[in-house]
C-alpha cells in the first residue's frame, strides 16, 4: 500500500509584511505624502496626522495607561487612554476604534471628537513627536486586555482628580496628555462634539 505524499513546496513562497504607513503633513494639515512609521520616529521627525482617546467607563472614571518600557518613544511614561495613527485614507473614527480594539482588547461606544485642532511637539533621550493630533473620548467597557507591546500597565482612575493632579503638576504625564488635559472641557462626555470641519484637511479628507 502506497502512501501519498503530502509534502508541499514552500521553497518558492515569501512571507510579506506590509509596513504600517504615517501621513505626513504640510504646516496647512494638508497630506503630503507617507512615510513608515518604525523609521519615523528620530530627532528631526516630520509633521504627521495621529490621534488621541480618552475611554470613560459608566462610572465617571478615565483609563490612564503606561506606554510599555521597551516602545522607542516615550516609554514607560503615563498618558491617555490611547494614540495612534490613522493609515492613508482611513477615517479617523475608524482608526481610533481598531486602535482601542488592537492595543486595549476592548470596543469605543460614543465615540466623539473634542479637540479637532490639537497639535503638540515633544521630545524625550533625542527622539521627537510631532502631530497633528485631534482628541477623542468614548465611552469603554471596565475589562480591558492589553497588548504588553503597547501598555505597560492601564488603570481606571477618577477623571475629576486625575484632571485636577495633571493640571497641578502633581501628577507626571506625557507632554500631549497633559496639553490635552489643559484644553478639554471639565467633563469630556456631556460636552458636544467638535465640528469635524475643524480638523486638518487631511482629516476631513477622510471623513465619509
């Protein structure tokens, strides 16, 4: 009795993967090209769109998280929700949510955008950011599961005095976040929603 042979030639296959793109920004917000984001990232970073999220669950309370210790830029440092960047062509809100989902293992229900012109340089040890970077809050499920590639650790904390402390100076943070803190209104889920034509016109671009 034969056996036939299952054998299957992979000689010829190669395995690709298609590297995660930034959109590169004119000092107008409009789109000026892409770049990949692992090589994006150094001391003379360009201008590029990105985003941030605060995720409030029933209780008022705000998700604050720890960049892991082994990311290339800013890490360990405490800061919001969520950031990230949107892919050429891919709505903001969109992004946003495969983001929350990604790095969160969690879903954004009302989701809003709040601070459509945010922008904000920073640097830490050489390495800059630089964004465009419209805020978003959403409301969150209490279980999260984190990706330890992208959070070191993440908490839910009372918003009233997480506010308060980042605004005191008492309590360390990232640059942005505590910018964005400065700038969103004393309670992010009863305020209105930003009007979307706000945002950088590679934004609205975008937006369906």
């Amino acid at each position: 009795m034969t056996t036939p042979d299952t054998k299957t030639d992979t000689s010829s296959r190669t395995d690709t993967v298609t590297p995660e793109l930034v959109v590169l920004l004119d000092e107008d917000g409009q789109a000026v090209g892409t770049a990949e984001k692992a090589g994006v990232h150094d001391a003379d970073t360009p201008l590029h769109l990105a985003f941030s999220c605060y995720l409030f669950d029933d209780a008022g309370n705000v998700l604050v998280t720890q960049r892991a210790l082994h990311k290339r830029t800013f890490p360990g440092v405490w800061t919001n929700s969520c950031c990230g960047h949107p892919a050429p062509g891919e709505p903001l809100e969109d992004a946003v949510r495969r983001r929350v989902e990604q790095e969160l293992g969690t879903t954004v229900t009302d989701l809003r955008l709040v601070l459509p012109r945010f922008r904000y340089r920073a640097e830490q040890d050489g390495v800059v950011e630089n964004e465009m970077c419209p805020v978003f809050v959403g409301s969150a499920d209490e279980r999260v599961a984190p990706d330890p590639d992208e959070v070191g650790e993440a908490r839910w904390e009372p918003w009233r005095a997480f506010r308060e402390a980042v605004l005191d100076g008492s309590r360390e943070v990232s640059v942005w976040c505590r910018e964005q803190v400065a700038q969103l209104p004393a309670d992010p889920l009863s305020a209105a929603a930003a009007d979307a034509d706000d945002l950088p016109p590679a934004a609205r671009s975008a937006t369906p």
